[in-house]
C-alpha cells in the first residue's frame, strides 16, 4: 500500500508518517502544499491513499479536493484537518472524500482508517459526527477575536496587551476563555483553528 500525506506543518506530517508505519504499508510519501501533493500522483501513478491536510496552501477550501482525486485517478483521497467543523466533514464526504480524518485520532485509529480507506469504505468518527453541525464552541467577542489575532501572529501575551492597551492579566483571561471556547489545547492549536475557520 503507497499513501501520501499532505500536510503544511512539518511536526505534523511528520507524526502522521510515523503513525502509518504498518506491516502492509510499503511506502509513505510526504508533501506541504497541493501543488506538490498534485504533482507527486502524476509522477508516481496514484497513491491507494492521499490524505490532505484541509486548510494548507493551494486547497481553497474543498477544491483542492477535486483536484486531487483527478490527479490521482480516482483513487481514495481524505481529509484530515485539526480543527473543522462537522459542518465541513459533511461538505467533504458530500464532495467525494473517502473519509474525514481529526488530527487528534490515535496512532493505532489512524492506520486502521488508512487500511478501510483504500480498500475503497468510507471512513469518519462517529463521536465527531454525532455532535450538532453547528457546534463551533461558542460564538468569540470583538476582544477575543483581536487578541486571538495577536495569538495567530505570534505574539505574546504582554506584547497583544501593549498593542490593545490592555493589562497583561486581562489578556491572559482571554486567551483562557477564547481557548475553551475553540476547544483549544493551547496557543498553537487556538492559532491552528482560527486559521482552519478564517477567524484570525
């Protein structure tokens, strides 16, 4: 079995990789955006598995999508995304992916979605897609929305206050608010989502 992951964060890749290091699973390829993800199927003929990083560059939401099952002959291409709603799972299954992936799934989930996957079953979590379409962790503030900015440009929290002419404590409550919120482990994953849903 040949799968590629395509993924913009290399930690993340990387880890996915690892993941899929299985007895029946003779190669894994790694890209960072569509185009080379696009380009690595038409030079190596397609893969049983592409999964594809929802929100990296050249995706466009679920266009990228298409492209790749193109590229790829038709064969299963995923989804795989830290931080989409179910509302997206739906679109993507509703568009031809063969499963949807959380970037949370263990190791050994992960490699047995693989292997349903590219023997042609549809794979998604049924605890993700049991939870309401419109469950997206509360609705952020004007405030949480600015410092949840900050945040996605890598500041830090005395830098966001100086910038907002906040306290720095009062930041610091936001950013613990804005991260229940996103169901958000920390600053990197509060960063991840806000770019996932077009927030920040």
């Amino acid at each position: 079995m040949r799968i590629l992951v395509a993924d913009d964060h290399d930690l993340v890749r990387e880890t996915i990789a690892a993941f899929l290091d299985g007895a029946d699973i003779d190669e894994v390829q790694t890209v960072a955006t569509l185009d080379e993800a696009v380009r690595a199927a038409k030079a190596s003929g397609s893969f049983d598995l592409v999964l594809l990083d929802y929100n990296m560059p050249g995706m466009n939401g679920l266009e990228g999508l298409g492209r790749m099952r193109e590229a790829n002959d038709g064969r299963p291409v995923a989804i795989l995304s830290g931080s989409a709603s179910r509302d997206v799972a739906d679109a993507a299954l509703k568009s031809g992916a063969q499963g949807f992936i959380p970037k949370t799934l263990s190791a050994r989930s992960l490699l047995t979605a693989a292997r349903f996957m590219a023997a042609g079953e549809i794979y998604a979590p049924i605890d993700f897609m049991q939870k309401p379409a419109d469950e997206t962790g509360g609705t952020l503030t004007r405030r949480e929305l600015e410092v949840l900015r900050g945040i996605c440009e890598g500041k830090s929290n005395k830098e966001i206050a100086r910038d907002l002419e906040l306290q720095e404590v009062t930041v610091k409550l936001h950013v613990k608010t804005l991260s229940r919120k996103l169901e958000a482990r920390n600053r990197t994953h509060a960063a991840m989502i806000a770019r996932d849903r077009g927030l920040a």
